[in-house]
C-alpha cells in the first residue's frame, strides 16, 4: 500500500523522536512492502519563528490532504520561552488546538498500561499493580470548556472572565460509540465519568450514553464522578478497561492514569475524526531542557506509529511487528535515561530508534 | 467561652459520626470550661423526607445564628435511592451547594497528609512517600462551573446543554489572600493551579494570584497546569505545601490527593466566608453501604470539629487536645475496619469516640 503522511516534528525533542518513528515506519515499509510518503508541515513554536502563527491554514490542508498525521511534540519553557509573551491565540498550544478542530478531531484514544519491564517505575504499591493494569482512555477532544465561548470583560468595574462548557447531544453520541466500538474490541467495560451531580452538559453526558449503551448489550456501563474517579485511578487502576470521558476531564484523568503507570515516556496516542483519518502522538510533551541532546524516549512516538498503522491504514500484522519490537528491545535490557534502571543498558535517542527497526 | 453550633447529621452514617464528634466537643468543654450549645438542623437526604426539599430557608437562617456548623455527610446511593430521581435542584448534594453559596463559604481547606501509623494505607510506593507529605488544598466553592448560569435546551433540533465557567477578580483575589495567609502559617509555598493555556478563567486566575503574591514576598508561588498538578500529586506529592485552585479543579484535586494520601477516613475539612465563620465536614462521603452498623471511621469528623476550634473559635490549645488525643488513639493501636491493620485493636464507631474523648 502508498500512504501520506503529513509529518509535524515541532519543538523541543519532537524533531529527534519522531526521526526515529520514521526510521521504524521505513523499516515496517520495506518488510512488508508498503511506501510511505512524507511530507512535513510546521506547527507550535517552530511556525511562531518561521511564519509568525502556530499553524498556518496551508499547513492544515496539507494535513487534511494525507491519509493521517504523526506528531512529535509542540511547546516550550512556558516561563522563559518567548512564544509565551504572545496573545494566546498565538502561542504554540493555539496551533495544536486548531489542528484538532479543523480536522475534527473529536475522539482522543490514549492507552494507559503497565509495562511488565517497567513496573519499578510505577509509583503505586507492588501489591497494587499485581498482574497489571490496562487502560484505554476515550477524550472528547472537540468541544467543551476547550472551544466554547470565552470572554474577558470589566463588569461594574471588575474584572471578568467566562468560558463556556457546552456539548449537544450529538458530539456525545459519536464519542459515545467510539467508547463502545473499542471496548467490544476489548474487556467489553465502559465507564463514563462526569460530574452529573452538578453540570447540566454532565446530565446530559449521562443520558445519552446510556441510550448508546442498548446498542451494546454486551458491554457493561458504569457512570463515575470525577472526582471519584481521580481516586479510583490511584486506588485500584485494574479496575479500569475503557474510560469515557468529556475534553477537560478527559485531559485531567488521561494525564494522571499516564503517571499512574509509571511510563509516560512508553505512552502513544491517536486522535481520530468519523473517517480512518488520524493524528498520532505521544503522550508527553516536547521536553525542551534535554532537547537536541540524544537523550529522549522515542518509543512514546514509535508507539503512536504503530497505532498510526493499526487505526488509519488497518494494518494490523505491521502495528504488531513494531509493538512486538518494543517488546523484544525492552526485554533485551536496552532502556533510554528516563526509564533506566539498575543492570539495564542506557542507550540514546537514536541507538533506541535503530534497535526497534532493526527488530521488526 | 459560649458558642453556638449547628449541628448537620446527615444522612447515612452521618448521624453516627457526628455523635462521637460531640462527645469529643464535650470532653474538651469540660476539660477547659467552654460550654457548647448544639442546634440540630435537617440536610440532605433526611430534609427531603421531612420537608421535600435538601435544604429549608429556616434551616439556613439557623445555621447563620451560629458560630459554626459541624456536618457529618449527605446523600444516598445513586443507582438506587428515590431520592435521585427528584430534579437535580432537589437531590440531597442541591442542600450542600445551597448551604455553601449562602453562607458565602467560599474558602475550602482540605488537608490530605500522611498519618506515620496509617503509611501502610498509602498507595504509594515506600520510597516516595519516605518522611511524609502534608499539603493544604484550598478550594475556591463558591464560584465556577459550580455556580454559574447553566441550561438545558433544544438547538436546531439537538439537544444542547451549557455550564458556564465564571470567576472575576474579586472572587480570585480573596481566595487567593485565604491561601497565602494559609501558607504563611506552614512552609511558605503556594502552588496556584490553573488551565491557563485553554481558559480565560484561568488567565485571569493566575494575574490575579500574581498580584496578590506581591503582598507575600516571603512566601514561594509556583503556577501549575491542572493536568501537570494530577499527575504530581501521584509523582511527588512531597513538593506540595499549599495548592490553591478554582472550584472543579479542588474538586478533583483534593479527591486524588486524599486517595494519594490513604487515609480518607482520617481527613477532615473546612469551609470558611470572610468572617470567622465556617462549615467543619469530612473529607468522605455518607457511606450508606455501612450505615447504622457502628462501623464507620468518627476521626475525620472529630478532626473537623478540631478545625471548628482552631479557625472558628481560636481554640488552639483546645483543638491540639483533640489532634494529640486522636494520635495517641492510633499510637496504641486502636483501628476502625477502614483502617485496620495486622496486629492493631479493632474498634467500632463508639468506641472510637470514646477512646479519643477520654484522651482529650
Ligand atoms: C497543550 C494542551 C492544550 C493540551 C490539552 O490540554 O489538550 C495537552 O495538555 C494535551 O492533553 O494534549
Ligand atoms: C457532593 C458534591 C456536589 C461535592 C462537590 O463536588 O463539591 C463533593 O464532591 C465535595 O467535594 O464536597
């Protein structure tokens, strides 16, 4: 098969990492005899420099133009970087934000599972995480808090800010079903979480999840609090399969349960529309203090390739091939700084990308 | 000393707990030669059965007479008492935010550290939580999602709910003056947290808490995104002296911290206007599941009532009775179930009660 893939590499250590994810997509290309076509585009603090935008209308059709997207990481130091004297519509996180809407990017899946040879890192007790945990959380990533309405006005002299939480009914049926979908494909759980004791779009969270849910008889439903599942995630994460969840509480819990397994640096994402089309990227961020140097994890955005070949291209037998490469390297002892640990061999950013391509 | 306190039961095992709190507050009134004054008022679930509605205007205008109140906890089983399928403006937790907005307590202090005897509760690993944490969350709980104009309504045919997130400076301002007076009086750091990169609220917020700092040259104030905060509470939760946020973050945050923290049924809160008045209540919920069977943990309560004394009454010498008498308690061994460990004394709701009051 031919795909496009639009290639943002960013800020920070984004450029080095996502290097080595398409060191391993090439790698996946020659063995199974697919070509990949990539073609770059620029987006956050790089795009302030070179365009004076965090994302430019071109740069968004050529993403729109490709079979998916794969990102490395925007952003820099938010107290000494100058992309953070700008208006806030002009700094780096403006141009991810933008790239989600005007893709549609409403379904943000962000796995989070305990590594076997990672455990160590894992902050929670041994006795907690016996036998593991394994974890899909399912963002809304298109509406809420983060596009609705927002003003700052002077009100009888004072100072005042509002944003605006809105969801209709139908942006939580698509993400609703997107849950369901997923979790046939797995534990065959979901558990919905909102704040329903409270917020009206909460309510109505609950209501139509629930009529989504009698199209799967055979997935079990569970609504949760927020707050309550803030607890749970550090309780008892076995309990989880597919959390569910609305864009602000979604980034809230996906980032905690990413703690939660100890391996942030091990962990991909993918953020999808209603079509096959996707944008791809690890779940941390751009790292700018050890960026250019060598030392990142590459495997968070190797990863998200291969979520990249499984969602978007169904090509499930390759997304294997590069999991199972991770596997092998890992259990081979071979570890970058972040996730080292005593008897390992620490290895760079570069030698960690050569290691999986040349194991898939 | 005189003084008037209000006294919520509550549902659940609220009635149980705040028993064994007033029979704290009266060993302490002995002891030093105060005399407390009790008025019981209904809340919650109790105050639907017994006048339809969470929470009466008469109800109110007693509590505002008093020089405290002391709740124990509200609410019901979600999935299964009747009391859920009311209207959202007259479920038992409608009673909570209509005692809080009228009462203007707009301060929440919630303090999740480790307890030494309970260290084996903490769902942390060892190595991290070496030598304790103690933070002070100070929520703001009278503003945001919490407050603001919401509805439910029909938009081209869809469904469509809205919240609205509002905060201005004033609201900002006197919150932000509660959690540096706060940490004046503990380790001089303030850890302000915001979703500023997303939400005008948030910006504002954070210019605010920036002004306000100024005022403090001693004291430390860090910015944290929310999404960050969840995920160091779990890494680090040492770093944290004061955590000063809006009201659905605080929400989220001091859950997580207190399940961080492992010993929920140990943590107690308070919830303050501008004047020495406040509302003293558990951390935990009414746990209906163990209602009425003397097994409920009393310490959270009896520490509320402690806070009462220090913040409400000026009672310091009073209110280290009661902190040292709870620790001798555990210091001897004696366990609720919640709590229980290999080796220690389990004792039920009362008993509790009576082992701390007798310490006083
Ligand atoms: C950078 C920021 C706007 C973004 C978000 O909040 O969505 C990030 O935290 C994420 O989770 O992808
Ligand atoms: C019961 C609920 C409305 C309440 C809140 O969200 O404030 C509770 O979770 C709390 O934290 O006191």
């Amino acid at each position: 098969m031919n795909k496009k893939i639009t290639v943002i590499k960013g800020d920070g250590i984004g450029p080095e990492i996502v290097t080595e994810a398409i060191k391993v997509l090439d790698a996946v290309a020659e063995k199974f005899g697919h070509s990949f076509e990539y073609t770059d585009i620029l987006m956050g603090g790089c795009s302030i420099d070179a365009c004076g935008v965090p994302l430019t209308d071109e740069a968004v059709a050529t993403a729109k133009a490709a079979d998916a997207v794969l990102l490395g990481a925007i952003g820099g130091n938010t107290s000494t970087s100058p992309w953070y004297k700008l208006a806030p519509n002009l700094r780096p996180e403006a141009g991810l934000l933008k790239i989600r809407k005007e893709l549609g990017l409403f379904a943000n899946l962000r796995p989070a599972n305990l590594y076997d040879e990672l455990k160590f890192a894992c902050p929670l007790r041994s006795d907690i995480i016996e036998g593991g945990f394994d974890m899909m959380i399912m963002r809304e990533l298109t509406g809420g808090l983060y596009f609705g309405a927002r003003k700052t006005e002077v009100v009888d002299g004072v100072e005042t800010a509002v944003d605006t939480l809105s969801y209709n009914e139908d942006e939580i049926r698509r993400i609703a079903i997107k849950g369901f979908d997923i979790a046939m494909k797995r534990r065959k759980k979901v558990t919905s979480v909102d704040k329903a004791n409270v917020l009206d779009s909460s309510r109505l969270w609950r209501k139509v999840v629930n009529e989504v849910a009698k199209d799967y008889p055979e997935v079990e439903l569970e609504h949760m609090l927020v707050d309550n599942c803030a607890m749970q995630l550090v309780r008892d994460p076995k309990q989880f399969d597919v959390i569910l969840t609305e864009n602000m509480f979604g980034d809230i819990l996906s980032d905690e349960a990413a703690m939660v397994s100890g391996s942030l640096g091990m962990l991909a994402s993918a953020s999808l529309n209603d079509t096959k089309f996707g944008l791809y990227e690890p779940s941390h961020g751009s790292a700018p203090d050890i960026a250019g140097q060598d030392k990142a994890n590459p495997l968070a955005t190797i990863l998200s390739a291969s979520m990249m070949l499984r969602y978007s291209f169904d090509m499930d037998k390759e997304a294997d091939a590069i999991d199972n490469a991770v596997k092998q390297v890992l259990a081979e002892g071979y570890r970058t700084g972040d996730i080292m640990s005593e008897g390992m061999k620490q290895v760079g950013c570069k030698e960690m990308g050569s290691l999986v391509a040349e194991r898939v």
